[in-house]
C-alpha cells in the first residue's frame, strides 16, 4: 500500500477522518477549499471546525491546489458534499491519470438529475474504476479510537479486496460488497428517516415509537432499493440497517439534529443557518420523492418528511400521521 498516493478531496469531518486512517497505510494529500483549514491541518495537525478537540496525523498534509493533489494519485477520494460533487469531478478531470480508482464518501443525490455519486463519476470520468465507502461512521467515534465497521462497494472484486487494504486500520473494520447500487442507496435513504425519528424525539416520542419508525423506514428504503436494482440483502447489512441504527439515535447524527429541531417547532432556514456542516436528507429528499415516484414505490415516512422540509405540513402534524396508516401485512407498505 505505501507504493500507492492518496487523494482526499473534501476537508469536512467524514473525509479529514479517511483521510487520517488511510495515512496509516499510505502517503495521503487531503484536498480542502478553506485555505485556513489547510493551513491549520499543515502547521497545527488539527482541524477544528469540523473535529473539535481531535489530533490529526502529522504526516497528513493537506492542499488547496485541485492540480497537486490529484495529478500524482493512484486513488482518489470523494468527500463532496452532493451539490458541489460534479463541479469538483470536472476538476478532477483535468488533472487524473487514466484507470485511477474514485471511490465517493457522499451520501446524497443530486437534486436536478436525481442521480447517485457513483453514476455522476461514471459520467464525467468514464473508464475510471467507481466505487463506495459507506457503513455506520460517526467520524468522531472512529477518531477517537473507537470500533467501527463499514464497506467498500465495487463491481470489479480484485481492485474492491486490494481498496479494502487501504482503508481498514486498526479497529476499523472494512467488508466488501459488489452491490454499489444498494450500499449507495442505503447510505443515502437512511437520511430521510433520521429526519422522522429526529421529529419524534423532539417531541418526546419514546424507544417504542423510535424502533418503528427505524423498522419500517428500513422497509421503504429497501422497497425503493431494490427497485432501483440494489439487492435486498445489502440492507440487512452494514450499508443499510447498520447505518440506519447510528444515525437514527446517535446525538451527533446531522440529520436526526435537523428533525429533533423541527420537532421543538423550528424552521428549516433557522436550523440551517445554525449548522456547519451539511445534513444530506434534507437535501436529497425531493431526489427521494421523485425517485418513488418514479419507480412506483410507497414511501409514507419519507413523503410526511418531504412534506415539513418543504414547507407544507408542520412537524407536530406530520409526526401524527407518521405510523397512522392503517397497518396490514408486515411486507406491504404502510
């Protein structure tokens, strides 16, 4: 792996924490757009708006030069948030040698095309290998220390088993999975759900209320997964229910925060404008609902979500209404 350079593009707290973890298996150049962030990252090895308290690896060192930190990697990175994902791949483009690998961090879609990372890569960067990293990471866990697990998707299973070498280090745990539809989807689909278990806790809903919700969220992202041609079993796993469970009650999950606020009666301008960091459900959620639409699948917990993220039904109201619909059959919708 030390034969390999690294490019991580994307100074936030999921990407500065790959990019600290990969640095333990090869040399890394984290991409930041902050001139101040790359600054504090070379002279302090910290980075404090996004890792508070956080000691980084002295041998990461970081760039805010697209050019410098591409031109020479044999893998890259994608810490974007979605919005922003395809400007940086055309600069991406200008620089990237041929066959390079460009593994995507984001859990979003993009609102205008709906489309996933992955499929935003293969279009601006065809020929490149594409792959996902995704799974239960609260950055802050894992660079404290703490385990964790997460998964490398990519359809070629020889370059997938040598990635998975550069990305697991000491209690970060990497599997493999050649489902890159499903485990995108599971990443991105959890949002939407957090969203609604965050509603429900800010309203003082109890445990019972907060394991239906995730069960039967779980149901409707695995419904619109499958249709979209993910494989059902990927969702029972790391990418799906792993990562439903740590950011459907984790205190430091974006998106749960985003619907604890609503719930307490907050609007969406407020609570943006408060936040450092990007919540990606609520971002994606119009993608989502047109996707359902779309593919013709059910999805009540996501639509009432949809519903107070776009103005037209309050968060008391919608969460009401969030497990009326008359139950049936566990498998059916609803």
């Amino acid at each position: 792996m030390n034969d390999l350079n690294v490019a991580v593009l994307g100074g936030g707290s999921w990407g500065t924490t790959v990019a600290s973890l990969v640095t333990r298996n090869a040399p890394v150049t984290l991409w930041a757009r902050n001139p101040a962030t790359v600054a504090e990252i070379n002279d302090e090895h910290t980075n404090s708006v996004y890792l508070p308290d956080t000691k980084l690896p002295e041998k990461l060192t970081a760039t805010n030069d697209i050019a410098e930190a591409v031109h020479e990697a044999d893998v890259i990175v994608m810490g974007i948030p979605s919005q922003n994902f395809r400007a940086v791949l055309h600069e991406v483009k200008k620089h990237i040698r041929a066959w390079v690998p460009v593994i995507s961090l984001t859990k979003g879609l993009e609102l205008d095309t709906r489309m996933r990372m992955t499929q935003i890569i293969n279009e601006v960067l065809p020929g490149h290998p594409v792959g996902v990293l995704t799974g239960p990471n609260l950055a802050r866990e894992i660079m404290a220390g703490q385990a964790a697990a997460s998964v490398i998707a990519m359809e070629d299973e020889i370059i997938v088993q040598e990635l998975q070498n550069l990305f697991k280090s000491g209690l970060f745990r990497i599997y493999t999975n050649t489902d890159i539809i499903g485990c995108e989807l599971g990443g991105v689909l959890k949002n939407i759900i957090a969203i609604a278990v965050g509603m429900g806790d800010g309203q003082g809903a109890g445990d019972n209320t907060r394991a239906g919700l995730i069960t039967r969220g779980l149901a409707e992202i695995t419904r619109l997964g499958v249709a979209m041609g993910g494989r059902a079993e990927t969702f029972s796993g790391l990418a799906g229910m792993g990562d439903m469970i740590a950011t459907c009650t984790s205190p430091q999950s974006r998106n749960r925060h985003v619907g604890i606020q609503l719930g307490q009666g907050r609007s969406m301008e407020e609570i943006i404008s408060e936040m450092v960091m990007v919540a990606e459900g609520a971002k994606s959620a119009p993608a989502v609902m047109a996707l359902a639409e779309q593919y013709g699948v059910e999805m009540p917990i996501a639509r009432d979500v949809f519903r107070v993220l776009s103005g037209d039904a309050s968060a008391s109201r919608a969460f009401r209404g969030l497990l009326r619909v008359e139950a049936g059959a566990e498998s059916e919708p609803g």
